[in-house]
C-alpha cells in the first residue's frame, strides 16, 4: 500500500484509490487480486487496508469489515458480516454478496466515507 496524507497524488494505472473523504487523505492499493480492508487487531490476518489509523475504531470499522477484488476486469466489493455494515452509494450492502465498484463510488465502512478512485490507463 502506497499513499501520502500531504499530497494529492495520482493513483497509477491499475492501482485502486481508497479517498477517506473526512480525513483528508489517499490510501492506494496496488499489485494484488484482493485485498481485506478493516483494522488491525493484533491477532494475526492484518488488512491490506488497514484503516484502524484513520479513525476506523471509532467510525465503527470491523476488524475484517470487507474485501475488494478484481474479477474479469471488474472491481468488486464485499462486506464479510461486519458488525456495523457497509454502504455503497447509500444502499446497504449484503454481507457476502459481492458488488461492482465504479470510480467515484462512495462507499461507507460503519460510519467511515471512502471515495473509489481507479488508476486510469496512460
């Protein structure tokens, strides 16, 4: 994971953006086919997002809260039984029932808003 809190950066081509709307900073993920997002425990199994330094405690964010992953060409999202949900655009979504981001999405993990931005091809 790549990312600078001071800068807006350019997400790279392929790479995928996670924009923490209220705390103002870029996280970008890069070279996998899936990645876990939530908060890091202490017990092992660590997100590849890890958001627990972004107030993702307190906004109510799951040790394993969701996964994204790529399949065919397409990004998608899935809430793995999170305690306090996830929301795409608004709507709930259902935990193991993966759905399709697009860029510019607004995903809600708890109470914690993410913009979805996607590296574009140069």
């Amino acid at each position: 994971m790549i990312g600078d809190a001071d800068h807006v950066l350019p997400i790279p081509p392929g790479a995928i953006g996670l924009r923490l709307i209220d705390a103002d900073v870029l996280l970008t993920l890069q070279g996998r086919e899936q990645y876990l997002i939530g908060r890091d425990g202490g017990g092992g199994d660590e997100p590849e997002a890890d958001l627990g330094p972004h107030g993702g405690r307190e906004m109510g964010l799951s040790r394993r809260h969701a996964r994204l992953s790529r399949l065919g060409g397409q990004l998608l999202l899935e809430d793995l039984g999170s305690a306090n949900g996830t929301q795409l655009n608004g709507d709930g979504v259902r935990p193991g029932t993966p759905v399709r981001l697009e860029h510019g999405d607004l995903v809600r993990f708890g109470r914690l808003l993410v913009r979805i931005e996607l590296g574009r091809p140069t």
